[in-house]
C-alpha cells in the first residue's frame, strides 16, 4: 500500500492524500456512499484513491462499485494498482470488474495475480449468468471442526466491530467439506469449551454452482433462509448466495431480459441518454432490416391481397401466435444453456423436439383457428388455409426458437443476444408467406 509519510510533498501527491483520506474516513460510515462518491473521480484517480486503503476498505468499498465503473478503474489503473486490488477485493467483485475490462487489460492483470487467486477467479468467471456460482459471495465465515465455542464467539465479536454480524458461520471439516451451520443462539447458550461440532446444525442444504435462481429462490422461501451455502460436487463448501440477491428475482435475469429484445446488459433505467442510444440504436436497425425482409413477403402477394381483402385479417392472428410459440421455445433453450442443460452431442435431438412440439402445437391452435375463420366468414376453404399456415408457422416457430441461440452459440456469439429480432423475423416471413401460398393455390375457391 502507498505510505503517505514516504512520499515527496507535491500537491498533487497531498491532494490525492487528502482524498485517500475523506474517502476512508467515508467508508467507515458508509462503504456504498464511498463506492458512490469514486465512481464520480476520474477513473485513473479513483485507482490511486482506491489502493491507497487498507485492504479491509478496498474490500468493502469494491463490494458496491458498479461493474462496469470498477472495470474502468482497473483500466485506467497501472498494472501494479490492478494486481493490488484485484488480489485484495472479495471474488465476486473482481469477477464481476474482470468482465468489464478489455481482453488485453484482462490478461495482464490476470498473468500478475498469484497463482491460487488467478485459479479461484478463473472459477468464477466459467459460471454462467443466473448461476448460484455467479451470484455466490465467497467470503463466508466458516470455523473447522474441533474449534471451541470461546474461541468461535471472541472472532465473531471480532468481526462485528470491523464488518457487522455475519449472516450464517459454517463449519468445515477436511478438504473445506461443509459440515454443520452454527445458530448464534446456540453458540450463546454452548459451554465455552465444547467443540463447534457440538452445537452445530447439521443436513445444511447446499446447492451446486450451477443451480438457478429459480432454484435458490425457492429455497429461501420454503426455508426462511438468509443465505444459501454453495458446494461442489464433492461436499466443498465455495461460498454463499444472499437472501437479499433473490430480492427482485435476480438481476441476471433481467439483464437476459434486456438483451434478448436488443438492449445492453449494462444500460440501467439513469444511464446517460448517449449511452442507451449507443447500447439501442444497432439493433433496432437490424430489426428494421429484418422487418423489411418480411414485409417484401406480403409485397409478392399484394394484388392478391388487394384481390381477397379477407386475407389480412388473420396474417397477423397467424404471425401473432408463431412469434408467441418461438418465443416460449426461445426462453426454454435460453435457460438451458445457461445451466448448462444442453450439451453440443444434444443439439440435434433439441432441434428436432422443439420442431415437433410446434407442429403438435400447430396442428391444435390450426383446427380451432381454421373453424374460427369458417365459421365467421362462411368458407371452409378459408379456414384450411388458415389452418394450414398455422401448422407451418408453428412447426418453424419451434426449429428456429431451438436453432437460432444454438447457432449464435456455435459461433461464439452471445445466445441471449438479439435471438427475439431474428426469431420474429423468422416466424413473420414463414407465417407470411405459407399463408399467402396456400391462399394462391386456391384463389378461386376464396372469392
């Protein structure tokens, strides 16, 4: 750490003294007020701010920084600061700032790390979004097995002046195994030489990194939990999800939300308007593209529309209800890749299901539709064109929901990102045009 008292007397060099100050001073009361407060400083100078703390500070102010403003600190910061801070902050953060930082800026910070850090943040980053891996903070108080209750509650007392009361205190065995969670109460009510491994709970339910939110969620629920241990397959205990994480049903979730219909995982409701429009603006012209390739469909057939006015009252019904099926295909492959549920040797065998689960689809919402269509306007033949579109649709419906985020994947691009725009653009033209061709064949029987 920078030693003030070893440095020349410059008036830069006070000031950002100073500065190093106020803001320790600062996040003795409030680490988020601080972490605030940084994110304002020009990013090279809040890198200087910042490893001028204690490594207790840096931990809890980097806790509350914004991923993508504790990035740019890291990269306005020389490789010397980015390895001090990254060494000291808790997994999670580094995690979370690794990502926002540019390949090169990655790599460099990454080869000055130790070796048990470089491995632990690898880890991290190989879990995917929504995970119980991703959200898991890795800074659980745990005690091992055979330590006594006095010495238990003198570093819990001991951390509660420093950092507050932890949420859950674990007990580990051999290896970091979980084996029990201690209750306060119980270690108040113990004698203080007994042994953790006698007032401790054990049949702790953890989850394996790759659990959900869904999953965690309802854990807390079912269980009034504050925090979920996580474990890996055998028994290690890696961290601990907050009960406060699954609040508002997971932030990551909403990210997947925003990039799946063409917004930036990074744009927040007060983010700059340049910055939105900058994250918008490409996708909504690919999505202008593609909503020109469908309507040059319906300009083939425009005499025949102009011919059979009939015809476009139930292209949308069509085109609706297709764009309504790829999507609940969209969100189930989506999940799958993100728990990891699909294996490349899967592929094959989820294109063709979710195919046939559209043609079964169609076929059912088909038959009702076409005698809707029948009935309302008095010509069966209508209603087997419309029936007949629906049964297409739906069957491309479900390929491309199943095919588009595998294809986007295969060439490492993001899944989650844009699938919507390309999916309706898909779903729009095959709706178009079955129905239109089908309604051609048979022009003289829909007058």
């Amino acid at each position: 750490m920078i030693d003030p008292e070893k440095t020349p007397r410059r008036p830069a060099r006070a000031r950002l003294t100073l500065a190093a100050k106020a803001v320790s001073h600062l996040a003795e009361l409030d680490a988020r007020e601080a972490a605030r407060f940084l994110e304002d400083v020009q990013s090279s100078r809040a890198a200087r701010i910042l490893r001028a703390q204690p490594y207790g500070i840096v931990r809890q102010i980097f806790e509350h920084l914004a991923p993508d403003a504790a990035g740019a600190m890291l990269v306005a910061a020389t490789t010397e600061e980015t390895t001090t801070i990254l060494e000291a902050v808790g997994l999670r953060a580094a995690a979370d700032a690794f990502r926002a930082m540019r390949p090169q800026t990655r790599d460099a910070a990454l080869a000055n790390l130790s070796e048990e850090r470089k491995h632990k943040l690898r880890e991290h980053l190989a879990f995917p979004e929504g995970s119980a891996g991703r959200m898991m903070r890795t800074d659980v108080t745990t005690f091992q097995e055979g330590t006594k209750v006095r010495h238990v509650v003198a570093k819990l007392r001991h951390l509660a002046v420093k950092n507050g009361p932890p949420g859950y205190v674990y007990v580990v065995g051999a290896g970091n195994r979980l084996k029990g969670v201690l209750m306060m109460r119980d270690l108040l009510l113990a004698r203080p030489d007994e042994a953790v491994e006698a007032v401790m709970k054990t049949g702790v339910t953890a989850v394996a990194p790759f659990a959900d939110t869904e999953t965690l969620s309802d854990l807390v629920r079912s269980r009034n939990l504050l925090a979920v241990p996580v474990a890996d397959a055998d028994g290690r205990l890696l961290g601990a999800v907050r009960a406060s994480e699954l609040a508002d049903g997971g932030e990551a979730a909403a990210e997947d939300l925003q990039v799946i219909f063409g917004g930036g995982s990074d744009e927040r409701v007060n983010s700059p308007a340049g910055f939105k429009v900058a994250q918008r603006l490409p996708w909504l012209y690919v999505n202008l593209l593609t909503a020109f390739l469908a309507g040059s469909v319906i300009a083939l057939f425009e005499d025949l529309i102009a011919r059979v006015a009939v015809l476009a009252i139930f292209l949308p019904v069509v085109a609706g209800q297709s764009g309504n099926a790829g999507t609940q295909t969209l969100a189930v492959l989506l999940r799958g890749l993100v728990m990891r549920e699909v294996q490349p040797d899967d592929t094959r065998g989820v294109i063709v299901r979710e195919t046939l689960v559209g043609f079964i689809n169609g076929v059912a919402i088909g038959l009702v539709t076409g005698v809707i269509a029948w009935l309302w306007k008095g010509n069966a033949v209508l209603g087997g064109v419309v029936a007949g579109a629906m049964v297409c649709a739906l069957g491309a419906a479900g390929f491309a929901g199943a095919a588009i985020p595998l294809l986007m994947k295969r060439f490492g691009l993001d899944p989650a990102q844009s699938s919507g725009i390309f999916l309706t653009t898909v779903t729009d033209i095959v709706s178009f045009f079955s129905m239109l061709a089908f309604a051609s064949m048979l022009e003289g029987r829909l007058r």
